[in-house]
C-alpha cells in the first residue's frame, strides 16, 4: 500500500478543483475513504478527484456494515496501478465492483540493486552498458553540462521560467513526431503549471533538469510519495538527439534516484519502447466502478462504464488512438511563415569561397533555428566542443544557400536542397 500518495494531497486536490469543478459539486463518502467525488454532468456516476490526471490513486473501503452510502450510485476511479495493491473486499454483497484495465505501466523496483550500476549491469548487455556511457562522455565533452534538481525550494520567477521552457520544448518534440500531446492541451498545462510550484516547495514534487550552460535541454516533471517517485512529464530538445540525449536523461535521473532513499523508480502509464527497456516490471493500471448490485440503474451505469472503457482499450491496443492524435494534428496545425530549409552536406571542393564571402551567424539567432541541430550533430561526428563553434552563411554562390559549420579542427559546408 502506497503512502503519502502525491496524486490525493491536500495541494494536488485543490488545484484540481480550482481548474475542473467547484468545491460545492464535491462530495466524501463514507464507504469509501481518501478520496472526493464529483458528479458526473450528463450520466449518473460519480467520479474521482484527479480523475485522468494522476499517474496512480489510492484508496481504502470502510469495512463497518454501516457505511452504506453507495446505494442506489455508482462510482468511478481512475487509474488505479495493480501494485498499489488495493484491497476491494467489500463489506457488503451487494456493493460490488468492476476492474477495468486501462494503460501499462512500467516502474523500476530499486531493492533488486545493490546500485545504479548493479541495476545498468543486469538489465542491459555490457555493449548496452558501454554506449550509454559513450553517449553520455560525449555530450558532456562537447557542450557545459549540469544537472539540477528542484525540489524543496525554487524561486517563483525561475520556476516559471523552467515551466515555460518546457512547454517550448514539449511543442517541438511532438510537432517533430507530427502527433498531439494531452499534456499540451491549454486546460491541463495551465494545472500542471499551478500544481507543481505549490508541491515543489513541499517536496511532494521536484524537476529534474539537464542544462546546456543555462539552457534547460531536457526536463522532467517527478512527484514522489514516501517510496515512489513518479515520472510524470519529461521532455528533451530534440536538437540534441544525435547524442541520446533521452538515454542520457534516464541514466543522470536514475543516478539520483538509487543514491535517494526511494525504492521504486515508477515510469507511469503508457507504452514507449524506453519505458520497457528501462524497466524490470510492467503492470496494469484499471479503473475501478463500485456500484451497488440492488440498484438496477446502478448496474446499468456500471455497465455501460465498463463496456466504454474496454471499447477504448480495445481500440487502444489496435493503435487507433495514435492515428486519432497524428489527424488532430494535421487538423489543429498551423500554417507556418517560414517555409522549411532542407540542408545536405556537400564536399567543399565542389564550392569555391573566400573569406569575405562569409557572413558570421549568432547561433541563438531564431531566423537560424534550423542550423542548430546539423551544427550539433557536427560536434557530436567530430567531438569538437560547442565553445570553438562557429556558423556563417557563405554569399554568392550559385542559387542555392550556403552554410559553413566550423570548429577548432574541423568544418563542414551545407547546402540548401530546397531554396
């Protein structure tokens, strides 16, 4: 049983109420405890505080005869992991329930190592082991990388800053994979950005942030309980992705959580192929429908409840809502006004240039964003460092757009494939 669960606290209930209901649709019953409930605007169910926005809820039933207040309802609770282990022996024979399973999960139980290392050392083979060490040198060699992790304190204005970045980065990485993102939704960004300031300065939440000098390049949103720290939103820019930069996140984050005194690393719901790779157990999460087996309106609800939700995991598992998510984005995508630039490497002795013909680049310029990632990709081929980076566009040459990446022993030209 889970303690000190983040997901049904004080701070994370309240702003969840600010954003989705009001206090006065909120109701406690007595058959069930920890948690709060709301009506349900069309149909006649109750459903949990959080509801799809947690990344695992706890609760315990009163087990006195008395506690008899679900008759004639119906209830849902989201999200519910099969480790928290709940026990649904009810009281009564006619207070029944429904599981539901919904999304895996995927989690790390740390008592199994005796550290990070014994955990690279049985999960994945030495080869394994030897690049994600490589990946990592190397970008810690070519560019000013630190770690920081915020928890228990953070200065408003820097959180808001961070918050921002990673909204920044979010957009461009599923823009990148052409497909819509929940998180990004205006309603539920806007909570996650109040939730986590309040629940970083109680500890109860933290981010985890890898920085390029003072550029955040891969964040994560954690909550913790007393054993479990969950890993709810994590980003990385996707400028970076020559270097693995998402394999370097994992392995920087699990550092400091085997050195912690947490004991399960949980990578929460949903299939990706890291979450699998990294992980030692993958779970289910269900929703859970009580409902009162005298009632024949509650049996009903009950079971239309049921019958959606496999319906959507059904569909689920045949990947429809992947496609669902890349047509909203190709439906919700705005026109751009700047048209794309496709660069090629070209052998520089195909080119002829002088040095007057170059015109030197700030590579913070936005109107150059898309030279960043070949310059980064030049460092990562050739190990140079981003301080002896260098960019220029070379001036007339042909028809096409010119750019030279130089470093301190090395240089590239490319070409524009569409000018």
């Amino acid at each position: 049983m889970i303690h000190n669960n983040p997901f049904i606290s004080i701070t994370f209930s309240k702003v969840w109420e600010t954003h989705f209901t009001s206090p006065k649709q909120l109701k406690t019953f007595n058959f069930i405890k920890e948690l709060k409930f709301f009506k349900h605007p069309l149909l006649p169910f109750y459903t949990n505080v959080g509801r799809n926005l947690t990344k695992g809820v706890s609760y315990s039933l009163n087990q006195h005869q008395t506690a008899n207040d679900y008759k004639n309802k119906a209830f849902l609770i989201y999200d519910v992991p099969q480790y928290f282990d709940i026990q649904t022996n009810t009281p009564s024979k006619h207070l029944r329930v429904k599981k539901i399973k919904q999304y895996p999960g995927f989690l790390i139980n740390q008592k199994n190592y005796i550290d990070f290392n014994d955990y690279l050392k049985k999960t994945f083979s030495k080869s394994s082991v030897q690049k994600f060490n490589r990946y990592k040198r190397r970008l810690e060699n070519c560019f000013n990388i630190k770690e920081k992790m915020w928890i228990g304190n953070i200065e408003k204005a820097e959180y808001d800053g961070l918050f921002n970045h990673f909204k920044v980065l979010l957009t461009k990485r599923f823009e990148d994979k052409q497909i819509t993102n929940n998180n990004l939704n205006p309603e539920e960004w806007a909570f996650y950005k109040e939730v986590a300031f309040p629940m970083i300065l109680e500890k109860k939440a933290a981010l985890h942030v890898l920085y390029n000098n003072e550029t955040p390049i891969s964040i994560r949103l954690l909550y913790f309980s007393d054993t479990i720290i969950f890993d709810a939103i994590t980003v990385f820019d996707i400028d970076y992705s020559k270097f693995h930069i998402g394999k370097v996140s994992i392995m920087k984050m699990l550092e400091w959580s085997f050195k912690s005194d947490y004991t399960i690393f949980d990578f929460s719901k949903g299939y990706f192929d890291y979450k699998e790779s990294w992980s030692d157990l993958k779970y289910d999460f269900e929703y859970h429908v009580y409902y009162d087996a005298k009632s024949l309106k509650s049996i009903i609800t009950a079971n239309f409840i049921s019958s959606f939700f496999k319906l959507k995991q059904y569909l689920r598992d045949k990947e429809t809502n992947k496609k669902l998510h890349q047509i909203t984005f190709l439906l919700k995508k705005e026109k751009s006004n700047t048209s794309e630039i496709d660069l090629a490497i070209i052998d520089e002795k195909t080119i002829s240039y002088t040095e007057n013909m170059l015109i030197k680049i700030n590579g913070e310029d936005v109107n150059y964003a898309f030279l960043k990632k070949h310059a980064y990709d030049f460092l990562f081929l050739t190990s140079e460092h981003v301080d002896d980076l260098k960019l220029f566009k070379i001036n007339g040459i042909n028809t096409n757009t010119h750019y030279l990446i130089k470093g301190k022993n090395n240089q590239v030209v490319l070409s524009s494939i569409n000018s």
